[in-house]
C-alpha cells in the first residue's frame, strides 16, 4: 500500500548526504564534518576544564586543614564538565563516524570520553584516599563523592553503540533497497526507530506531535536513532514481494 501521509506536522530536516542507490560507504557532508569539528573543539575544552578543576582539588589537599566542603564543590564541577564533554564529544561522532576498519584509532575516538574522564578523576581519587591530612571521616566523604563522580563520569563517557561508516553505508543501503533507492526516512523525538512511511502507526499516536523527516544518517545525528522499524520492514518488503531473509542487503 502506497504512503497516506499523516496529519501530524512534518518538519523535514535540512542538510543531510545525497542519496545513492547501493552504497557501501559512508562519506559525512562537509555541514557534518564541520558540526563535528566545533563540538569536538567544545569538548575537548570541557574535558580541559574538567581538568583543571582536578588539579585545583589535588592543590586543596595539600592545605592544612583540608577544606572538605571547598574539595566537594570542586569534585561536582569537574563531574559537570567531564560530562558535558562526554556528551558533546558523542554527538559529534555521529555527525562524524570513524571507520572500524581502523580498530585502534576506531575504539580511541568513540571512547575518548570515558578514557578522558577517567583522568579527571581517578589521580584525585587515589590522593584522597591516601592523604595523610585527612581524618578517617573526611575521606570517607569526600572519597565516596569522587568515586561516585567517577563511575558516573566514566558511564557517560563510554559509547555502548559506537557509530561507525561501515553501520551507516548498510542502514542507508537497507533503506534505499526497500524505499525505491531513496535514502529517506520519518522519526519523532522519543521515538526509538526510523520508519519508512509517514503513516505508520507507531509514530501517527496521540503523544506525536511532530514527525521529522530526513536521512539515515540524520535520524542518527540529531536522535540517536539506529534501527529500522520492524513494520515499516515488513509494509515493504511485502509491496516489493521481498523474501523475509532477503530484506537487508
């Protein structure tokens, strides 16, 4: 059955990378790689930030008596700015993806925020834990804190679904091989998948409000979304009389 369209506002995002039946590789658009470049500078300036409030920490532990209070707002300063970074550093890999083939350089750039946030922690954590100008009590507090801020940190900043070119080039082919080789695609903001039809029943409910339009790639830019609806698989596969095994390419 062809599209009916919905009566939900469709906002169609701008930008994006042309569309190409079959293809197997991913290229960013120079709008991407743009995007990507300011945030990663934004981030790294974060995580310098971040840093530095560590070093201003480990400086106040050296002061007799040591100012738990003082320590603890530095800790919660370097937790908001290690996060930020995290965040900001992921959003950028996804307008910017590396390849897996490139393991090494692959694993560092989509996990440069746990490994950096790791720094902006764990030297203060050692310290506090081995300051001999702390009472049992102070460490027990302001320690607590900072592995706390850690852990947190450290979650943030790992990517438990990397982006990678390689993904990208096959969701797109996915799409393009059920759409009539067009690369484009519906979501909403909560939404967990791209859909192929604007009147697919999973986005046309009473919560939706507004339902975007775009790439694959952009669904994954701007939402993090990464998989295709079932359905909407389903809806075309069976209007092109494609076999359930042979849908993905």
């Amino acid at each position: 059955m062809p599209d009916k369209g919905t009566n939900k506002k469709l906002t169609h995002v701008e930008g994006g990378e042309v569309p190409s039946v079959g293809t197997r590789s991913f290229v960013p658009t120079g709008e991407s790689k743009g995007k990507a470049k300011s945030l990663r500078l934004f981030a790294m300036l974060s995580f310098i930030v971040a840093i530095g409030f560590e070093i201003g920490a480990i400086l106040l532990l050296k002061k007799i008596p040591v100012n738990t209070v003082g320590l603890i707002v530095l800790i919660v300063a370097d937790l908001i700015f290690a996060v930020i970074g995290s965040l900001l550093w992921k959003k950028s890999n996804r307008l910017d993806p590396a390849s897996e083939k490139e393991k090494v350089k692959f694993f560092i750039q989509n996990q440069l925020g746990a490994i950096l946030s790791v720094i902006a922690f764990l030297p203060l954590v050692i310290l506090i834990f081995t300051n001999k100008n702390m009472n049992g009590k102070q460490k027990g507090i302001a320690g607590s804190i900072a592995v706390i801020a850690l852990l947190i940190a450290g979650i943030t900043g790992v990517d438990f679904n990397p982006p990678s070119q390689e993904k990208y080039a096959e969701q797109t082919a996915q799409v393009e091989s059920l759409n009539n080789g067009v690369n484009h695609v519906f979501w909403t903001k909560s939404g967990r998948s791209y859909h192929l039809y604007s009147d697919c029943s999973y986005i046309n409910t009473d919560r939706t409000v507004e339902i975007f339009e775009g790439t694959v790639a952009q669904a994954r830019e701007l939402k993090n979304i990464t998989d295709l609806c079932d359905r909407c698989e389903d809806r075309a596969a069976r209007e092109k009389g494609l076999d359930a095994n042979k849908r993905s390419p």
